[in-house]
C-alpha cells in the first residue's frame, strides 16, 4: 500500500514536470514567433520607407519642381532629397522633417545663395535629427543672435562644404549634441560659430576669420575640435585632415607665433579657442612658401633623392634646392611660382640628364617657374631639355643645355624670362620660341646646334638682348611664320649660315645687333616687310643684308664693312635706306625689279653716321678706297657729295654722303693709336676709327671680376681682369683692333712659390681658354714684368702655366670636404685646399684633459682635442668652412649628477674665454628615455664648448634624438682647438622621475575608472 502511494506521487511529479517543460518550450516558440515576425515587419517597413524616399528639385527659374526651398520642405518626407540648383534664394527655411538631406546641385556654395528674406531671423532653422545641409553660400542673418544655420536641439545632423558671411552668427548650437560640422568657412560674420549647453560634436576642417570666431555658453563638454591626422587636401590648401583654420581679419593666424617644422601646414602647437579652455590639438596653418631639399648623395641629409618626388610633395611657392650631383630623371613641374635650383648655382657639378630619351627633361606645366643652375641633357626624339607649354611669368635661367633635340623651348607660352642661359650642341635648335609672346631672351649663348641658334615662329612682341648665335650650320636668330613686332637688340650673330633672318614677319625692330664673321649672309630678310634695322654692324659676311620680297623696311644707321656685297635687293620695293655706311667690294646688287627704294632723306642738320653735319644719303666707300664716297668731291663742304649716285636699275642715292674736308687724314689712315696705363697693366693698340664714334673709345679694366664662365683647370690664378675698349660691340670684334699688347706686373713673392711652372696670361674667346705665353721684360725689387700680344678683348687671367706645385698662400683655390667618424665624434667640414699632396688628417684626443679654466658652475662630461693638418693649419679658422661636430652623451652620466638637459652644451675655448657653439639636434640620432629616466638626467642642458685662443666658446647643442644609452647631438664651430661639453645640474627638489610618476599617475586614474564602470555595470544589471 505504501508503496503505491509513493508510486502514484511520483507519477504526479512527473507528469508536473512534463507539463511544465511542454508549457516553457512553447513559450519559448511563442516568443521566437513573435520576434521573428517583428523582424520581419520592420525590414519591410525599411524597405517601404526606402522606396518611398523622393529627390525634390528647386530651381528658381521655375523649372525644377519648387522655386523656394521651403515649399519643397512643406512636400516634403522624411528622408527625402532636396536639390537646388545654382542661383539665388531669399527666404528663411524651417526645416523640420527628419534625416532630410538638402544640397546644391553643383557643390559649389560660390553659386548657390541663400540669403535671409527675414534679417532679423535664421537663415536654416533646423529642428529635427539627422538633417544634412551642403553646398551653399549662407548669408544676411544680420538680427542679433541670428545665424545662417541654427540647430536647435537635435543630434546626428551634418553641416558641411558651406559658406557663411555677414551674418551675426555663422553656425548655432543650442542644446545639441553628435553632431558634425566640416569642411565649412564662416568669415566676416560677427561671430562664426557660438555653441549653447551643446556637447558631443564634431567639428574640424574648417575656416574661422570672423570678429569673434567662436563663443561659448552654458555647459558644452566632450566637443571635438579636430580629427584624427590623415592624408587628404583640407579647407585651406594643406596636404592633411587634422584640426581647424583660426584667423582674424586683421590677418593674424591662431596659435600666434606657432611653428610648422616638420611643413606638414599644421602647426606644432594646440589651440586654446579663444582662451575657453577648447583645445584644437591641430590647427590648420595655410600652405606657406618652403625649401625642399634633394640629394642622392648621403651628405648632406636631404627631404628627397629626386626632383620629381620633391616637386610632387612641394605646395605653390615653395623652393626646391638640389644638392650637386647627377640626377637620372624626367621632371614635370605642376606647382606653381614653384622654384627650382641648384645648391651650388653651378650647372656643371648639378647635372640632369633625361631617364627617358623621348621625354622633356623638365615639363613645365605651371605659371611662375623659376629653374636654375642645372646642366640639363639626354632629351630626343624631338624633346627638349626644358619645354613651356601654356605657362606665364616663368624664369629660366643660368642653365646649360646641350646634347637635346631642343635646349629650351616654349609653345603658347607668354611673358616668361630666359636669361643668362647656355643652349649648345643640340641636335636641332638651341632656343625655340613657338606661338608665344611677350616673353624676354637675355644674356643667353646658344652655339654649334645643327639647326638653329634662336628661332621664333609665330609669335608677337618679344624681346631679344644680349644673345650670342654662333657657328650653327643655318640661321644664328631665325624669325618665321608671321613673327611680328618683335624687338631684337643688342646680340650678336656670328659664323653662321644666316646671322639674322626674318621669314614672313613683319613690323620687327633690329636696334644695335652685330652680325659678323663669314656668315653667308649678315642679315636676311625674305618676304618680312615693314621692318625696321638701326645701328647693326653687319662685318665680314658674304651678303652684308639681303632683301628678297620684302617691301617697306626702314634701313638706317647701320655700318655694313668688309663683306663681298654689302646690301642686295631682289624683287624688293619701296623700301627706305640711307644713313648707312657702305664699304664693301660690291656696295649694291639687284636682281628681279626693285622700284621705288628711297636711298636718301631730305637734307637735314644732325651728324650722320661718318662724323657729319648733315643726314642725307649713305656712305659709299671700298677697301680699295675708289668707293663713290672716297672719289667724289664736296666743293660746300657740307659733307654731302656734289652729284648723285645712281646704284643702278632706278636706285639713286641723291644725296650721297662723304667724310667732312677737314678730316682727309681719316680716310688715308682709318687706324688710331690708344692706350691706357694703370698701376697694374699698360694696354696699347690700334683701333679702326671707322667702327667708333668720336671720341676714341674708352677703355675700362675690372681687376675684381670673378670667373663668369668655365675657369681654366689645373693652374694657379694671381689675378682675373676683364678688359674693354670701347662700348661691348666693338671690344668683341677682333677686326676692330691691331698691334695690341698688355704689359702687366706680378709680384715676386707670388711667384717665387709657383715651382713647376712659369707665368701664363690666358685670354677668353668663343668659348675656351688661349695661352697668349708672354715673355718676361724686366723686373725690379717687387715686381716682374710681363708683355703680351693680344688679337682682341675680353676677360683675361693671369696664372701659372702648369699644375699647382707648391702651397701658394695667395691663390684662390677651391674649398674640399673632409670628414672623420669615431666612436663618440663626426667632425665634418670643408678646408681651403692650398696645394695638399693629401688631405690633411683629422686628430680626435678623447683622452684629453683641459688645460684651461672651465666654467665653475657645471660639471663637464668630457674635455677633447680636436685637431685638422698641423698645428698652425688648425688653429686659422680662415681654412674651414660649414665645420660641425656630432657627439653623443650617455645617459647615466646624466642621471647620475642629476643634470638639467636644457644646459647640456659643447663649448670652446677660442681667444681666452669659452664660447658656446651653434648647436642642433642630429635628426638621426636615437637615445633611450629609460636611461634618461633612471639616471635623472635633463637632455636638453647638455652642450659642448671649445678652448680657443684664451676662452671657452659655448656650443648651443639642443638634442635631437634618443636612443639606447646615449643622447647625439650635432654642434657648428668655426674651428677646432679644445672643448668641452658639460651641463648644469637641476634645482633641488626636482629630478626626471617626474614623467615616470606622471605616467603612472595617468595609469592609475586609468584603472580606476575601468573598476568603477566596471562596478556600474554589475549593478544595473
């Protein structure tokens, strides 16, 4: 019986616990059931709501779906699109839908306006989350505490890419928070951007210059002002996404005085938004001109190993200086006033040579250009060693260029400079000037191309001066295709097949240019009418001018001597000529008809070209001396022939000109004798008066002129000196001189150390050195003296005629790097070389100990000599150059005598005290904080000082770097001679465990948090 019951219980127990488990699973189901189908239904709601969103469009046309945006608010839905084409809206807009998205269709806020219908009232008044406004130009909510955009009270909007002006307020937080405002200007507003009790937002990226940039009230915490640093172009031109731009409008930037070492343009220092206690931790400083560097050498240290990777980094403006060296490359220049130079200025140590044949070597792309000191070469297949296409107010200059197609050349290309340039041995043209005007070629030489020296071609209104074109196998300066209006003056053309020619151009000026030297023709002009040749000297050619088809030219002043026909016409009319000097063996040739050529103007007072008192016709004269000029008599002496001179074919000359009667002897003896004595030099010759105006020419002699062109190598210079007789034209032209001769002086003791060797005068002409060799003629207690044959003028240098053979104290010699690496030291520097066999070896003695009284106020590190050559060499800080001394500190000397790092120095002991050098960090040294830390030391007080002449020179040494168990710095000197590096110890009471203690300060705090947060959480739940 009992156990039955007890059977019976426990088959009641068990049907309870079935019942239970059945009853629980199908809640369980139930529940599941129940979510499943919400999930459902909310994914189709999603889905419905999704295709139910609409895009508005607003045109104030009336073309678009709305003319106001507030109209397409009032149709519109949540989530919808309104977009609002370019123009101008007067209206103030409510917008209360949520996740609306209002935009201009372009995205460009310059022509999509909305302006305030209502000044005393917001211009967007957003009511409602998740709004998105972009794109416009916001302005004239002028009431006070009205803003172009007002959010009030809403969360997870986005304001961005706009433009906000002349409105009280730019942008208005009230009570808002998760926001995000980007890429916006707000500028001349009273106040650009005012938060009220609003935290938790996001703004960065964006423009400030307003009265008050920004303004705060009520409780607005956690708001960011910056975002995390990234690559990306930011509102104001920079390279990086970082913080915001802070300005006023009288044109300081915030953080005053803030530095941007690493050219990242964003400043080193954070910003206090007007001193609220914000902090933009990276405010934006606009892109700023810079000095890029490049070497592909190890030293010095450079930002790049290209030219091309420094121009891609580089912002307009900046400056890119390349180091000497080769660089293997083609280089497209996009930036512009971007500026491009070599270190040295010397284009023969700084060589670019194209990596790829069929490219330019330098493309520039950019207005304001500037490049410069570079030997550039290797471009063919049509290519050019620098090629302008579209660019304006560029500046090439100092350049070399050789072995290209094409040295320089410009295409649609105007108002740019070449100066000073070297374009040779192309394979096709030195310079070439295509479809571009206004542009200025000075100074430049362009010698031996294959085709062309200078050509222009279809082009207006450029200016030519001071050119050198010589021994091209065509044209020296070559005008085609309707160049026109172009001024050509003062260059020189010579040895060519062409000197100057213009092909179907006209209206040109040709002022003062010398065409000369077995040119087959000096100048040519060929279909170009309405020209104008003035003053030209055209010497020595086979056809002096030549004018084939060319109408209307005006040929005045020029001097056409020595060429075996002076002026030939062929089929050319109505041109005027006279005030010409004509000796020639064939002063005029005809071919083809010639009508209506003027060889005379009317008789007129004013000295004409051969010393007269009249203008008049031309001078007519032959080597041979039986020129019409020379036979024909002038009974009135008014300097004018008596008859008429008839050239033939209907050319008379009615007023042929002839030298004044009271100077005959200048016609039996053209030569006149000149000379000109200094202490220095005596300089004698003859002179053809002919080619020069009276009075004689004058003659100038620069014994300070310095090598503006390729030194002579392996000599020994006493001195350079240019000479001139008369103005540069003349002086230039041998022909113009004979019997010429410079005697000059050279010190004894200046020669007496020139021991392989005898004395040498070399002379510059067309491109190279020539030995003139000229014989001692006496000497006296001081002095020898010297006398030389010269053909001509220019720049001479008087030198020794061997290789250097001895030390020579007074000779200028070039400067030579010298290097020397130790454990504990790297001293760098160049030395006067002045004739060492060998480098002069550098002396490092740690082990030192100073023989001189240190400072009593610091603990030194380490005393060291340093010595370079001998004793007498090392101690003359007149035989180094850019000297500096890299050395390292450890860090348990540091912490051991509880040193302050900022007085760390290396001094010297120069002139009876000790004087600190000028001292960097060494950018690629490394130190380990953990040994500063143990040791409590101050880094930043180590400093090294040298004994020099007397006294110890402190050595500003900041320190660069940390790594393992030493700080490296890097110190300039003028010399070398005992140092020392010590620092100072800090004030009592403070050691460099304070970073430690901070950091586990922070570390605590840290976890404190997290095991209240933690406890919360347990908590609640």
């Amino acid at each position: 019986m009992q156990l039955t019951i007890i059977q019976i219980v426990d088959t009641n127990c068990l049907i309870r616990i079935i019942t239970f488990i059945v009853v629980f699973v199908m809640w369980k189901i139930e529940r599941i059931v129940i979510l499943f189908f919400a999930l459902m239904l909310a994914i189709n709601l999603a889905i419905a709501g999704n295709v139910a969103a609409e895009t508005f469009y607003v045109d104030d046309d009336g073309t678009g779906d709305f003319t106001t945006i507030q109209a397409a608010l009032n149709n519109a839905s949540s989530e919808d699109e309104i977009v609002v084409k370019s123009g101008t809206y007067t209206e103030n807009v409510d917008v209360n839908k949520t996740g609306i998205t209002i935009r201009s269709e372009s995205g460009n806020p310059f022509d999509t306006i909305v302006q305030s219908s209502n000044s005393g009232d917001f211009v967007f008044n957003v009511a409602a989350d998740g709004v998105k406004i972009s794109g416009f130009n916001i302005t004239r909510a002028r009431g006070p505490w009205c803003a172009g955009i007002y959010l009030q009270g809403v969360k997870n909007c986005s304001i961005e890419n706009n433009e906000l002006s002349n409105n009280d307020h730019g942008i208005y937080l009230g009570n808002s928070s998760n926001n995000t405002l980007s890429n916006n200007k707000a500028s001349n507003n009273e106040c650009g951007i005012r938060l009220r009790d609003s935290s938790d937002n996001s703004i960065y990226n964006n423009y400030f210059n307003n009265t008050n940039n920004a303004y705060f009230e009520g409780t607005n915490i956690d708001n960011t002002w910056n975002t995390t640093k990234t690559a990306g172009s930011n509102i104001v031109g920079g390279s990086y996404l970082a913080g915001n731009f802070w300005a006023n409008p009288d044109g300081t930037v915030y953080p005053e005085g803030a530095e941007d070492i690493d050219h990242d343009s964003i400043f080193d220092s954070q910003y206090n938004i007007e001193g609220s206690g914000f902090i933009d931790y990276l405010p934006l400083q606009e892109p700023g001109p810079k000095t890029i560097t490049v070497n592909n050498n190890p030293r010095p240290v450079a930002d790049f190993e290209f030219i091309k990777a420094a121009v891609n980094a580089a912002h307009n403006g900046d400056t890119i200086l390349v180091y000497a060296s080769t660089y293997t490359e083609n280089v497209d220049v996009d930036k512009t006033n971007i500026t491009i130079r070599s270190e040295s200025g010397n284009p023969f140590d700084t060589i670019v040579r194209a990596a790829s044949s069929s490219d330019d070597v330098f493309n520039v792309k950019a207005d304001g250009v500037k490049i410069s000191g570079f030997s550039i070469t290797g471009a063919s297949d049509g290519r050019s060693g620098i090629y302008l296409e579209g660019a304006e107010y560029c500046l090439i200059e100092d350049n070399e260029l050789s072995e290209n197609d094409i040295g320089i050349y410009l295409t649609g290309s105007s108002r740019n400079t070449l100066s000073n340039n070297t374009a040779n041995l192309n394979n096709y043209c030195g310079i070439w000037l295509y479809s571009s005007s206004s542009n200025t070629l000075s100074k430049n030489t362009a010698s031996k191309n294959i085709n062309y020296s200078i050509s222009l071609s279809s082009l207006n209104s450029n200016t030519l001066s001071k050119n050198t074109a010589s021994k091209n196998i065509n044209y020296g300066i070559y005008l085609s295709s309707s160049s026109n209006s172009n001024m050509l003056e003062n260059n020189i053309a010579s040895n060519n097949d062409c000197g100057i020619y213009l092909d179907y151009s006209d209206k040109n000026t040709l002022n003062d240019n010398t065409a000369n030297l077995k040119n087959d023709f000096g100048i040519y002009l060929d279909y170009s009418s309405d020209n104008t040749l003035n003053n030209n000297h055209v010497l020595d050619n086979n056809d002096g001018i030549f004018l084939e088809h060319s109408d209307e030219n005006t040929l005045t002043d020029n001097t056409v001597n020595s060429n075996g026909r002076g002026i030939y016409l062929n089929s050319s009319s109505n041109n005027c000529i006279y005030n010409n000097d004509f000796n020639n063996n064939n002063n005029a040739f005809f071919s083809g008809t010639n009508p209506g050529n003027i060889w005379n103007t009317a008789k007129t007072p004013g000295s004409n070209i051969i010393g007269g008192s009249y203008l008049g016709g031309n001078f007519w004269a032959t080597p041979t001396k039986n020129g019409f000029s020379q036979i024909h008599k002038d009974k009135d002496g008014d300097g004018i022939c008596d008859v008429a001179y008839n050239l033939g074919e209907g050319n008379i000359d009615y007023l042929p000109l002839l030298i004044p009667s009271p100077l005959p002897d200048t016609i039996n003896d053209p030569w006149g004798v000149l000379e000109y004595v200094t202490e220095n030099f005596t300089i004698s010759c003859k002179y053809f008066k002919p080619m020069c105006s009276n009075p004689p020419p004058e003659v100038i002699v620069n014994e300070s002129v310095s090598f503006e062109v390729s030194p002579p190598s392996n000599v020994v210079v006493y001195k350079n000196v240019t000479i001139q007789v008369g103005e540069a034209n003349f002086s230039s032209n041998e022909s113009n001189f004979k019997d010429a001769t410079i005697e000059f002086r050279v010190e004894k003791s200046w020669e007496n150390n020139i021991t392989n060797g005898t004395i040498n005068l070399k002379r510059y002409s067309e491109g190279k050195w020539d030995d003139l060799e000229p014989p001692k003629v006496g000497e006296d207690e001081s002095f020898i003296y010297f006398k030389a044959e010269t053909p001509g003028f220019s720049l001479f240098t008087i030198c020794d005629k061997e290789e250097l053979g001895g030390e020579v104290r007074k000779v200028e010699s070039e400067w030579k790097p010298l290097e020397n690496d130790t454990e504990n030291f790297t001293i760098s520097l160049k030395y006067l070389d002045t004739g060492y066999s060998n480098p002069p070896g550098i002396i490092v003695n740690e082990s030192a100990s100073s023989e001189f009284s240190a400072p009593s106020d610091e603990i030194v590190y380490k005393n060291v000599n340093i010595q370079v050559g001998e004793a007498n060499f090392s101690s003359n800080e007149d035989n180094f150059r850019n000297a500096t001394i890299e050395f390292r500190v450890q860090k348990s000397w540091i912490q051991e005598n509880n040193i302050n790092e900022s007085t760390i120095v290396m001094r010297r002991f120069s002139e009876g005290k000790w004087e600190n050098l000028n001292t960097s960090l060494l950018t690629t040294s490394k130190v380990s904080n953990a040994t500063i830390e143990e040791n409590n030391i101050s880094e930043d007080k180590i400093h090294l000082e040298r004994y020099s002449e007397g006294i110890w020179d402190y050595l500003k040494t900041p320190k660069v770097n940390d790594y393992d168990d030493y700080i490296y710095f890097v110190a300039e000197t003028p010399g070398f001679s005992p140092f020392d590096i010590f620092g100072k110890v800090l004030p009592d009471g403070l050691t460099n465990d304070v970073r430690i203690f901070s950091t586990a300060y922070l570390l605590i705090i840290c976890l404190g948090k997290f095991f209240v947060s933690r406890e919360k959480d347990q908590d609640k739940k």
